[in-house]
C-alpha cells in the first residue's frame, strides 16, 4: 500500500477526530466543566507535574501542539505558565477547548491548525514546546515535525514529550492475558482505522479513515538530534496513560508503557 502523503493524512484525520468529539464529549466533558469550575484545577498527573515544576513552568510561554479538548493546556496555565496557546487540527476540539476556558476563566488561545502549518508569527515566541499522551503517533514525519517545533521556541527553549510507550503499538489493545505482539516495533505503514477513535468508551462507529503512525524511541530521538536539540531528560514508566493498556500494569513481566523526554534547542 503506498504511504498516503502528509495533507491527505491530516485531512482524512481532521474529519476522524471531528466526528470523535461529541462522542469524547459525551463521556468526558461534564467532568471537565466540574473539574474547570474550580480555580487552580488540574487534570495532570503527579509524574507529569513533578517534572514541568522541575524545569520550570512559573511564567513560561507555552505552546501545546495537538492539544485537542485543551484540557492538559488549561492545566498547566492553572500551574502557573504564562502565554499559553493550543493548537489542533480538529475544529470540534479547538471549540470545546475554548468553551472550556471560558468556564476556567483562563486566558489560553486555541487555534485551529495543522502542526505542520503553524504560521511564521508564532516562530520563537514559546519557553516551551508541550507534547504529550498519543499526539506523536497522529505525525507522518517526526523530523519535519521537530523542525516545527524548533522554529517555535525561543533560543534555550526546550520540548516536553510526555506519552505512551511506543512498544505499546505492538499489541492490539482487545487483547486480554499474555500480551501477544501482533505488530513490528518498527512498522512502516500507518494504521488506518475506520471504526472511529474511541478510547475512553471502546464504542465503534462509521468515521472517516484515521491514520496513526508507529514511530519507535530511535526515531524520536534522532528526530530530536537532527532538529539541534539536546536530550536533558528521558525516563520510562511502568504506567499505563493511554487509557487502552491498563491491563498491562500488573503484569510480573512488566514493559515500559509510558515515558517522559524533555530536549532543549541550542
Ligand atoms: C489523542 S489526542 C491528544 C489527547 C491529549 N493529549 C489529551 O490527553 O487530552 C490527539 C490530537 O491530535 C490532533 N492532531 C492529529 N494530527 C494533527 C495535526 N497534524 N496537527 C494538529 N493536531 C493534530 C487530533 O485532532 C487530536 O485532538
């Protein structure tokens, strides 16, 4: 199957994760409107936020890149950051979130935009570049991607990577008992899915193609590399963040299923 190219990608992608956000909505949204009604509310994780206060999130500018629902964003805004803007390629998500930050009362932009298209007047404006859970895997071309990146940060600014473990693209996430690995770690054509992208309820639907791409850790660290950053951290985590794989926590024989990479441009 020829690889599909970047804009048929993200445009197939786009229409995807627009028809998943009522359905996201539906379980998710609710609890969020609770959560944002109270000032200073976060949805991060302890691992994530011990971090981003180790590196220093106190009036740092921050641009969250496939930010979705904005919920991650308006968290870290809520821990203290200064400029904050989100971008994502939904329509459907750029309005939750900003629906969302109005309940927060936060000052956080979101903006409607393919990653790879971020316009030139966001160019070094950002401390910090904010990745995180299953937003890598929706990007055809790591390299490219981490070049975008770069252009975004100021000199000295720095890129946080916190996601599920790439090993996890080995298994199908149905499957229950012994993890069987069905996929090559270092698979080179997308997974397309025409069921709909669900991974809070497990419901299917008819939904346009979405394609996901495996990118192991040696691309991502050499997409790093190549772009001039310098890895200053890099930890894996025996927890489960996807949401899909919490099965695998309690195994004895027990993988990496998440980790945390921060890279500082020079
Ligand atoms: C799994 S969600 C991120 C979830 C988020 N980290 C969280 O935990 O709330 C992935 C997001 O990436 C966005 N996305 C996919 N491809 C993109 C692209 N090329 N440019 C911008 N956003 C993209 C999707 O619209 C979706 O909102």
């Amino acid at each position: 199957m020829a690889r599909p190219d970047r804009i048929s990608v993200a445009e197939s992608n786009r229409r995807a994760w627009n028809q998943a956000a009522p359905v996201h909505r539906e379980t998710q949204f609710a609890r969020l409107v609770d959560g944002f009604s109270t000032p200073g509310f976060s949805c991060l994780a302890p691992t994530e936020t011990g971090l981003l206060h180790e590196i220093g999130i106190e009036g740092r500018a921050v641009a969250q890149l496939c930010c979705n629902n904005g919920r991650e964003l308006l968290s870290v805004k809520n821990l203290g950051a200064g400029e904050c803007v989100g971008f994502d390629l939904s329509d459907e998500f750029i309005g939750q979130a900003r629906e969302l930050a109005t309940i927060a009362d936060l000052d956080v932009s979101f903006v409607r935009e393919d990653v790879y298209s971020i316009p030139p007047t966001y160019d070094g404006r950002f401390d910090l570049a904010y990745v995180t859970i299953g937003a890598l895997c929706w990007l055809p071309d790591l390299d490219e991607f981490l070049r975008v990146v770069a252009r975004l940060l100021k000199d000295d600014g720095s890129l946080f990577l916190y996601d599920m473990h790439p090993i996890l693209g080995m298994f199908e996430c149905a499957d229950r008992g012994i993890p069987l690995p069905r996929y090559s770690y270092f698979k080179a054509e997308p997974f397309v899915e025409l069921g709909g992208i669900d991974y809070y309820g497990g419901t299917t639907y008819e939904s346009a193609p979405s394609y996901c791409f495996q990118h192991p850790l040696g691309a991502v660290f050499s997409a790093c590399l190549s772009s001039g950053f310098v890895v200053t951290h890099f930890k894996e985590y025996d927890k489960d963040i996807s949401s899909l794989f919490e099965h695998f926590e309690p195994l004895d024989t027990t993988f990496p299923l998440s980790y945390t990479l921060v890279a500082r441009k020079v």
